[in-house]
C-alpha cells in the first residue's frame, strides 16, 4: 500500500500508458515516496487506463471534441484533475497541449524521446534518424507553453546504431525514458513535489 505521507500523483496518458506502468511499478515500494491517485486520458478506453483501473486507480476522460472551445476543455480538465489535490501531474505521453489555466493550477512534467532542444515536437526519433544524429536520448521536462520548451530536469543519452530504424531506435530511447521518469519523480518527491518547478 502506497504511504499516505507520499506525493500525489496525476498521470495524464493517450495511449498505451507504458509510462504510467513504470510509475506504477516503482510506487508499490513504501520508500518511493510518490503515488498514483488518478489517471486522466483525452480518449476513452486507453490501454493507459486499463492499467489504472486494474490496480484500483481512478480514472477519468476530458476529449477536446466534447467542449466548444479549448480554453473550456482546459478549464475543465484542470477541475477534474483539482478533484484529486495532486502535489505533481505526469505528462505521460499525453498528446494534447496543456493550457494556461492548466499549467498556472497544476505543476507538470512530461518526456521527451530526444535531446531537448533538439528534435521538439511530435516526431523527434523520425527527425533524429533524418539528421543522422549518432547520439539521441530522451528529457524529463516542465511543461510551459510551447511545445517541449519547458525548463530541463534530466536527459539521458542512447546511441544511434548504424542499422537503427525509428522503431528500433525509439523502443530504445523508451527504456532510458522510464527509468529517468522514474527517478525524476522520486526527487521532485523527496524534494517536496511540485514546488520545485522552476517553469
């Protein structure tokens, strides 16, 4: 059972939530000092959410498409994840922008499969490989406005082989990406959670 003195946790997913189950590994240790208490996607029936759910974990969904305008789905969105009183939300592969009202509410942290500031954006192991980079890498980032501008946490670096594809190359960069994810938390945890966000 996760310490009830640990950090809260929301976790925002898109897909298979591969992210999300590192996250949800590492907090069955009492000593992690952070835990899952909510799980929120922007689609229904993620892969992401399946995992939550099998653990107990509450989930919600918030689409775009179901609010006339986005400033109201980001209003909305950051009620919704108000209601779980989170000390740090996760970015984890949750492909939509955050708002302004989101970020000025919540401090939030997201990975990147790529070097940052090179390679932003929604393609960096594509534009990598194009580049003929021999080192890449992932960032754990906070999240501001723009698009993976956010101030730096950690990188990691994983090398280019010669015969990489993208999808070789990236289930790579994905390994280092969880275990950075990983670590991240449990030092912003130790830290005191999200009030050491610098964004």
């Amino acid at each position: 059972m996760a310490n009830v003195s640990s950090a809260r946790l929301v976790v925002l997913v898109s897909g298979s939530g591969t992210l999300l189950q590192a996250l949800l590994e590492a907090s069955t240790d009492p000593r992690y000092g952070a835990h899952v208490v909510a799980v929120g996607a922007d689609r229904g029936e993620t892969f992401g959410e399946q995992r939550a759910r099998a653990r107990g974990i509450p989930t919600f969904v918030e689409r775009v498409g179901d609010y006339p305008s986005r400033a109201q789905w980001d209003a909305a969105l950051t009620a919704r994840v108000a209601g779980y009183a989170p000390d740090l939300v996760i970015s984890a592969g949750f492909m939509k922008v955050l708002g302004p009202s989101f970020l000025r509410s919540h401090p939030t942290i997201n990975t990147h499969p790529a070097l940052l500031p090179s390679f932003p954006g929604a393609h960096a192991v594509r534009d990598a490989l194009a580049q003929g980079v021999t080192v890449t890498g992932c960032t754990c980032h906070w999240v501001d406005a723009g698009v993976d501008t956010g101030p730096i946490i950690a990188q990691r670096a994983v090398c280019v082989e010669p015969q990489d594809t993208q999808e070789t190359l990236h289930e790579r960069i994905k390994v280092q990406e969880r275990a950075m994810l990983v670590d991240v938390v449990k030092s912003l945890a130790q830290a005191g959670g999200g009030g050491t966000s610098t964004a």
